[in-house]
C-alpha cells in the first residue's frame, strides 16, 4: 500500500482540520493577551472561558473546576505533588499501581525520594487492580489514591467508580490520569467520585502542547507555576490561546461522536483481534479482552523481536509501536507488560496498535495480511523459534496461556 | 535511527539460516535481555568456509549478526578472533550509542562459535576464552550525563 496507515492514535493524533481552522484566528486576527483590559483581548479571554465550559460539560464537571496546562505529563505532575504538599499535615502516603505513565511513576518516584511513601498495587494478568487491595493499603496517612482511568499500553479500563467509592469512604482524594480514556468512553466526575482527572488535547485530534486538570472545588490546591493571575493564579503565565482554543473544539467534536465512533471502533478492533489471532499462531491478546478502550489492541507475537517488528511494519507504511525493550530506549521491556506478569520472552515481542476515525477495515485487512508475512519472516530468522521447532524449549503462550 | 547499511542489512540479511553437521555452533544473548544470536561454522584447514546466523532481536541486532558473517567467510579462525565489535560497528557506518551492546553480542556470538568448534576438535586457541554463561549475560546503555 503506497498510503501510510497511521496506527498508532495513543501516541498522538493528527489535529482535525476543523480544529485548526478554529485556532487559526488566535494566532493572527485575536492575538490580545486575556490578562488586557481593552475589549479586542476579551475576545482571546472569551475564547478560554468557552473551551473551559465545553470540557466541563464533557465531564459533568462546573467550570471553575477545569485548569488547562501544558498535557497529560503536567496535569499529573501539579495533581500528584500538588495533593501531596497541601495535604502534608494529613499523611505523606500514596496509592497507585505498577503500571501507570511514566508521568504518574516518575512524580511518585521523585516523591518518594523526598521522603513520601507510596504503595504500588499489583494489577492482575489482564491489567486490573484489586479492590480488596485497594481498601487494604489504606492508612491513616493515605493523602492519594492515583489510578490511571485506561492504560495507554494495553487499553485496559479500571473500575474507575468503585475506586472512588472506596476513596471517598476513607476520605481519601482521588486523582485519574484519563488522557487514554477522555471521550473515548463516558466520564462523570460526580458519579464516579473524581476529585482530580488529567486530560490532554493532542490524544482527541486536538494540538500537543494544551491539556487540563480537573481539580474538584474543595480541594485544597494552590499554585504549581508561580507567577500571573491565569487559571485562577494557580497557573501562571499567558494562556496559549490558540491551543486552548483548538482542545475546546476537539473535545467539542469528539463528545458528539463519542457513542457512534467506540461501536465502530469496537467492532474494527475485534475484527483485527480475531483476524490475527486466526491467521498467526503463537499470539497472545494483552490487556482485557471487553473492559478495553475502544481503539486498542496489543498483541504479543512469541519468538521474536518488537522492534523488528515495527521496522518491517514501517516498510510497508505501517505505524505501529511496541513495548519492547529495544523501542522503550531501555534494556527492559515494558513496566506495563511486565506488570501484567508477561515473561520477558514474549514481552519483547509486542505489538501495539491504536486505530483512529479515519482507519478502515481495508487498513486492518492489510496489516493483518502484513503480519503473517513478517511474522513468519522474522520466525525463520529466530534461534529461539528453531529451538521450540526442534522441541528444545516450549512455547510460552502454549503452555501459559492457552486453556 | 539507523544507517543505510544497517537497514540494508536487517532487510536483506547476509547467510542467515543454520548448516547442518556446522563444525561450530555459538549462542549468546538471552530472551530476557531480548537478544540471542546463534553463529554457525563450517570449518576446513582452518578457513571459516561457510558460517550463517540467526538473530532474534532487534534490528541493530539483525545488522550486526549478517555484517559479521560477512566479515569472517573465508577468513583464517586467527583472523576471525581479531574481528572486533568496533569493526563490526565501523562497517555499519555507525550505531545509535544504545544499540552498540549489539554489536559485543556480535563479536561473542563468533567466539562462543570458534569455541564450540576447538572443544569438538581438541584444538587449543590461544587467548579464546570460554562463551560466559549467556543466562548471567548482561549488557549495559552507559547514562546520559546529568546536569548537577
């Protein structure tokens, strides 16, 4: 196929053209700073506060409660620190699981360091916590519950309103990194006993460089960037306009087709799923098999190589990603896949695919038709699969997997 | 990410596959780490006369196993032994600094075969150490230098 098929939406997404004809008047016609007095910048002001409203409304949230940063990284950078400095006369400990972003793992690291403690909970061989666990790792100096809504890797969705049920019981706060899940799948802050939730623009046909905190009213959070009196001087420094400009509409759109887009993307998802699984052996689906993202679908491919992989996808204009150690630029495969038990011999040999509005069925039929070629290709090339065809080793997903 | 050369070689990969009856066989690399080359030899009068390889790995992995068949096929087992992983990484046109551990697998890959191959036929081999024990096999990515 000549045209590139772009199959990798949790990473980003291109931004809707629609979006950026949005944006595009910010840039040039309604550049006014919305710190500015005169009624040409209240027009960039007002612009902000519709983008705010739209993203309230997407999450039955009240306005005052949406905070636009920079993206994902940042929300759970100011929700993490910020609960943990607020609240610092309660307790120090926090709550999450072994496989949130590298942006929720690496704030509790650091935290950790500063003298915080932090528990990390097991997930079970399809990516999903324990609730039991959950209400067990409660102490009296539990300030954080942070669990990611869906997993950017395997798509897996926690149950996200027990665990505000159980946060809210123990009066303990509630932060969700949703930037996989946000208007891929309903979110209500009020049923589900959110208290804080990241959200990014570029995942939903939106720019790079926006995204937002919910933080609930009554939760005590002050300042992470010091400096104006933006977002309600918790957040300083001029709005980027455009961009805030630019989310407002993605999400805008996205929650309109929310409903119609999950049924077609859950129906294109399984297809593939079944397909691969029917024409390749040795395969393994990671992640839940239904309490999944739409979009998502990670499979490993045992006796050989992600990065391999993806090389020879990218040569027939395949954009894919993986989590294996070579793609992750360490030595270890993913935290997620190991989180969820995977042994490294099949870890490395995964394969993420994350379908987007515009993928089509024709798209999958040709990566499926493509993996079998690569697979077997890669195969004949491996000293692991001579092995288990000269019944030296056993195969991994065989013997463990299989029932 | 890569060179032409490399890609060129993880795509048209140079005697990949195995020789029957091979004169000397070496794996090193674990699935752990998520590299395992197997080297095979086919030896006579002391000249490597056919030698192939098989890579599960990455594709700097691939490279550097199909470079280094082509480095050593019809050369003497004493010159073979001096086959570095830095002529390895030189006749790649170069590596991203985190995949060079690929090209010391490279490099054990052929001395763990030429070892094989001296154990079968009791011959002695000056300075060839034995194949480390591949399961303790290790690699490191040196870090990024850090702002203080």
């Amino acid at each position: 196929m000549e045209k590139k098929i772009y199959l990798d939406h949790a990473a980003t997404t291109s931004t809707r053209s629609s979006v950026v004809d949005a944006m595009l008047p910010y840039f040039t016609e309604e550049f006014g700073n919305p710190s500015s007095i005169y009624e040409f910048a209240q027009n960039a002001k007002q612009a902000i506060d519709d983008s705010r409203q739209i993203i309230a409304d997407a999450i039955h949230a009240e306005v005052a409660e949406v905070f636009f940063v920079s993206g994902g990284t940042e929300a759970d950078n100011w929700a993490i620190s910020g609960v943990v400095e607020n609240y610092a006369k309660k307790g120090n400990h926090i709550i999450t699981t072994k496989m949130e972003h590298h942006a929720v793992l690496h704030t509790c690291e650091y935290l950790e360091k500063k003298g915080c403690e932090v528990t990390y909970l097991d997930v079970d061989a399809d990516g999903l916590i324990s609730l039991d666990d959950l209400e067990k790792a409660i102490k009296d100096n539990t300030v954080l519950i942070t669990i990611m809504f869906a997993n950017n890797e395997i798509g897996t969705i926690q149950p996200i309103k027990e665990i505000g049920v159980i946060a809210k019981k123990h009066k303990v706060l509630f932060h969700t990194d949703a930037v996989q899940a946000f208007t891929h799948v309903p979110i209500d802050v009020v049923d589900m006993n959110i208290d804080l939730m990241s959200m990014s623009g570029h995942k939903i046909y939106g720019p790079k460089g926006v995204g937002a905190l919910y933080i609930r009213k009554g939760v005590r959070m002050k300042a992470f960037i010091h400096g104006g009196a933006q977002e309600r001087r918790r957040r300083g420094g001029t709005e980027n306009v455009p961009a805030i400009v630019g989310f407002g509409k993605a999400v805008k759109e996205a929650t309109a087709l929310m409903d119609s887009e999950a049924i077609r993307e859950i129906e294109l998802r399984d297809y593939f799923i079944k397909k691969v699984l029917e024409t390749v052996p040795y395969v393994k689906l990671n992640g839940h098999p239904t309490k999944r993202l739409p979009n998502n679908v990670n499979l490993s491919f045992e006796f050989i190589e992600g990065e391999s992989l993806l090389i020879m996808l990218d040569m027939k204009n395949v954009c894919a990603s993986s989590g294996s150690a070579c793609t992750s630029g360490s030595l270890d495969p993913s935290h997620v896949l190991l989180a969820i038990g995977l042994p490294h011999e099949i870890a490395h040999g995964s394969l993420r695919i994350t379908i987007g509005e515009k993928t089509s069925r024709e798209e999958l039929d040709y990566v499926a038709d493509a993996l079998v070629t690569i697979v077997k290709r890669l195969r004949d090339m491996s000293p692991v699969y001579e092995d288990y065809m000269q019944k030296k080793i056993e195969s991994v997903i065989e013997t463990q997997y299989k029932k | 990410m890569y060179t032409k050369k490399v890609m060129d070689h993880f795509t048209n990969p140079r005697n990949m596959g195995e020789i029957d009856h091979a004169d000397g066989v070496g794996t090193v690399g674990n699935a752990k780490c998520g590299d395992i080359m197997r080297i095979y030899l086919k030896v006579e009068d002391d000249i490597i006369k056919d030698v192939k390889f098989k890579t599960f790995g990455c594709g700097a992995a691939v490279a550097t196993s199909s470079i280094a068949t082509e480095l050593v096929m019809g050369k003497t087992i004493e010159e073979a032994l001096k086959i570095t992983n830095d002529a390895v990484v030189e006749a790649l046109d170069g590596l991203p600094k985190a995949k060079v551990h690929c090209s010391l697998l490279a490099e054990e890959a052929l001395h763990a075969a030429i070892w094989d191959y001296a154990q079968k036929n009791n011959i002695q081999i000056e300075g060839l150490e034995p194949p480390e024990d591949t399961e303790d096999y290790d690699h490191h990515v040196e870090e990024e230098d850090e702002f203080e």
